[in-house]
C-alpha cells in the first residue's frame, strides 16, 4: 500500500503542466538519504552516488510517466530497488574483476522489487540482518586498532575525540587509518561475497 506521500508525488507527475518540475523535485528530494547509503553498502564515493541518484530519479519519473511503474510496491521500494541496481552495476564497472564479481544481487534485487510491500521488506531485513553479521565478522578480522577505531566512530566519536581516547598524534591521523581500515573491510567483504 503507497503511503501519502506516494499518492502526492504521483499524481503530481501524472498531472504533468507547469506544476510537474515542483514533483519532480520533491521526488529527488525525497529518497536523498540513498546517497549516503549507497555510499557505505557499496563503498562508493558519494559523488558517484549522487550522479546514480539522480538516474535513479530520472529513471522512476520516466517509469511513473510512461506506466511502467504499476505501483506493485511502494515508491520508497521502487526507488530503493532502482538506485541499488545501478550501485551495483556502477561498482562492477570500477571492478577490477568484473567477470568474477556475483550477479546473485541484481537477481535478489529484482525479485525482491515484485514481491508485495509487506513480503519484500521482510527479505530485505533478513539480507540487512545477514550483511551486518558478515560485516561484523570482517570486522573482528580487522585487528583490535582498526575494529576499536571503527567502532567508535560508529558510536558517533568525531576524529578528534577518538585520536585523545586512542592516543593518535592528530584528527588527520585517525581520518587516513579510518579509510584505510574501511578499504580493508571492503576487501574482506567483497572477497567473501564474490567467493560465495
């Protein structure tokens, strides 16, 4: 079931005339929160992120326009499935090993988009629930600096206040070894889903 939301931006759109840039808006300015996470599932820079973002927005106008949006799930759902599909096809395409990476997402991605609101969201909370587990195993993989660094700023620390709690000479110094230990998550996350 479309939340108001949906049937506002909708009808909007559909209406079309002068009115349909303000729509068209709102629908980008909607799911912008995608940006970030895309950014973080797929390891993405967001300015990468942000040109797949507004595809993804060009993309679902066009469907809702042209009727191949048939409202079988939520727009939110609709946008999601979208903008990850392309997350995904983006970070293939800066692969290295574009042959070997799994096409199982893109599957599981487009079978989740045509199951029901209530269906899809449930196995994306068990797909949620099993990427975190990995996450948190690769994680402990880390070592005990990266994962405490991690950790804390997961919790909210800024750099600064981690550099005084685990003894770096400055902010920059935790930034450069926070990417660094976030490039080795990567790798080990990415090289046990490929394995799989």
């Amino acid at each position: 079931m479309k939340n108001i939301d949906d049937t506002y931006i909708l009808s909007g759109l559909l209406e079309g005339g002068i009115k349909r840039p303000l729509f068209e808006r709102k629908l980008y300015e909607h799911f912008f929160y995608l940006i970030k996470q895309g950014a973080w599932k797929y390891g993405l820079d967001e300015d990468v992120c942000a040109s797949v973002y507004s595809d993804t927005v060009i993309n679902v106008i066009e469907n809702v326009v042209t009727g191949r949006y048939h409202a079988k799930s939520s727009l939110k759902t609709y946008a999601y499935r979208i903008f990850m599909n392309k997350c995904v096809d983006e970070m293939r395409k800066n692969s290295t090993n574009k042959g070997k990476v799994n096409n199982k997402t893109k599957e599981i991605d487009s079978l989740i988009l045509n199951l029901p609101d209530k269906a899809a969201g449930i196995v994306q909370q068990m797909i949620d629930k099993s990427d975190k587990l990995l996450l948190m195993q690769k994680v402990e993989e880390l070592g005990e600096k990266c994962r405490k660094l991690l950790l804390l700023f997961e919790d909210g620390y800024n750099d600064k206040e981690i550099a005084q709690q685990m003894e770096y000479n400055s902010a920059e110094v935790v930034k450069t070894t926070r990417l660094r230990c976030l490039e080795k998550l990567r790798e080990k996350v990415f090289s046990k889903k490929q394995n799989d």
